[in-house]
C-alpha cells in the first residue's frame, strides 16, 4: 500500500519544504542506540542506506571512528552530505554515493553493518530495500531498520487515508518482522515503546531539543513555512497541511502509530 498523493501536502512534505535540516524520530538519541545495537567499534565498515544530508554516517563515524559509506538517490542529498562530513573533519572516515536503496550499487557481502533509518517505507517496494540490506551485509553481518508500525488495530480505508497523509506506510509489527525474515534475517530482536512515546516524534531537530509538538517550528519559521505552503500548494493546500497535522498528531497521542527499531544478523 502506497500513498496515491491525493492528499497535499503530506507531513513529510512539510517538514522538507520547512528547509531546516530534521532527523527521524527519536533524534540522536535513537541514531545512538542503533550504534549500541550494532556495537560499532573502529575499523568496521557500515552502510547508511538513504543517507540523506549525512547526519547519522557523521555520527557514526565521529563517535565510533568507524568507516561509513552513504548511499542516497538524491544527488543533492549525496553533495549536501559530503561538504557536511568535511564540516566535520569525518571526510577520511565516510564517502557518500547515489543509489537506489532498491537496487544498491555494491556486491555482495561487504558490509559489517547495515542500517536504515527510517526510510525503509518510503520507496515502492520495501522488501526489495530490506532484500538489498541484506544482500550487501556479510555472512553474519548486522541488520538494523527502524520504522514506523501500525500500535492499534484500524480499518485499512483509515490506513491508506493516513499513510497519504503522512507521506511513508507504516506497517504491521509483524509484517515487518517478516519481511526481515523473508530477505535472510534471523535472531531478530525489536524495540517500540520507548521509540513510540507522543515525545520522541517531536524530537526532530538536529540544532535543538524541543518540549513538545507545537514547539517544533518557532513563531518566524512557522510563518515563513506558511508561506512556502501557500505558495507552493495555494489556500486550499494550507487548509490540508492543517488536517494532516491534526489528524497525524491524534494518530500519535491516541498510540495508533509508532516506531519500532529492528535489529537482526543475516544467515
């Protein structure tokens, strides 16, 4: 089930079109505990699948002096990401690459660790990007995605009405859990209750903490991304970015969606 954009903007569309630089949720602190998962140590060699702008490689490589390479589909993402890593004095330790989550660029059995952060469900076909982890990891090498699941159980119209509106397809818990196992992933463990806690969606910002939702955008960047809507999307788009963002909030405060972080070993 994909988003048919019939509702626009989405939320990710939003928070894109903000062009202030986000994380997923659970911030740093989640990026930090797939590190621990994956008990990176020096001279590993990670993977960063849908790397974006570089913040979690850079992470990862200048907390854990591990090697990482990033792959992105975006060129833009893929030259944002590497002045970054430069920014950071982590350009020996990283490199970033454009690619297809669906089809990596890399042979088989490269990479000591594998991870997707939350970006597994927004390509066409997320078993093909699961497929593609796990075929580039080595034998016994570490998988680790974290995604957005689906807490109660709901009609599947609600869920296609809300997946177009948040812009990704949340899933079954156990849906994920076996498309993990379906593309050769075993001893799979998961944790969602601390990842979907209503305070952990709106820790998003890279340059600051933020106490609740409604204090994610300030006063002059919540103008200025006013404006951008009404002039990308018109009136009529402002009114649905307004109720998607309510009806997204009620599906978080009402814990009938969260984030579940996967960890596994391929076969």
């Amino acid at each position: 089930m994909k988003r048919k954009g019939i509702h626009k903007p989405t939320i990710e569309d939003i928070i894109e079109l903000s062009g202030i630089e986000t994380l997923h949720p659970g911030g740093f602190a989640l990026t930090k505990r797939v590190a621990e998962l994956a008990n990176l140590k020096p001279g590993m060699n990670i993977l960063d699948v849908s790397s974006g702008r570089g913040t979690q490689s850079i992470f990862y490589a200048k907390e854990y002096d591990v090697e990482v390479i990033g792959v992105d589909i975006s060129k833009e993402m893929v030259k944002t990401a590497t002045e970054n890593a430069k920014k950071e004095l982590v350009d020996h330790l990283t490199s970033f690459k454009i690619g297809d989550s669906q089809d990596l660029p890399f042979e088989d059995d490269l990479f000591d660790v594998v991870i997707n952060e939350c970006a597994v469900g927004i390509p066409d076909d997320s078993q093909k990007v699961l497929n593609e982890m796990v075929r580039v990891a080595k034998p016994k090498g570490v998988i680790i995605m974290h995604e957005s699941i689906w807490r109660k159980k709901i009609s599947e119209d609600e869920k296609q009405d809300f997946s177009e509106r948040y812009g990704t397809t949340p899933l079954e818990y156990e849906e994920w859990k076996m498309m993990l196992q379906k593309a050769g992933v075993k001893e799979i463990v998961a944790e969602f209750d601390r990842w979907s806690k209503p305070e952990m969606f709106w820790k998003i910002r890279k340059d600051r903490d933020v106490e609740d939702y409604s204090k994610i955008f300030s006063s002059s960047e919540t103008a200025s991304l006013v404006k951008k809507i009404v002039q990308k999307y018109g009136e009529k788009g402002a009114k649905e970015a307004l109720e998607n963002e309510k009806i997204f909030w009620d599906a978080i405060f009402n814990a009938k969606v969260g984030y579940c972080l996967f960890k596994g070993i391929k076969k």
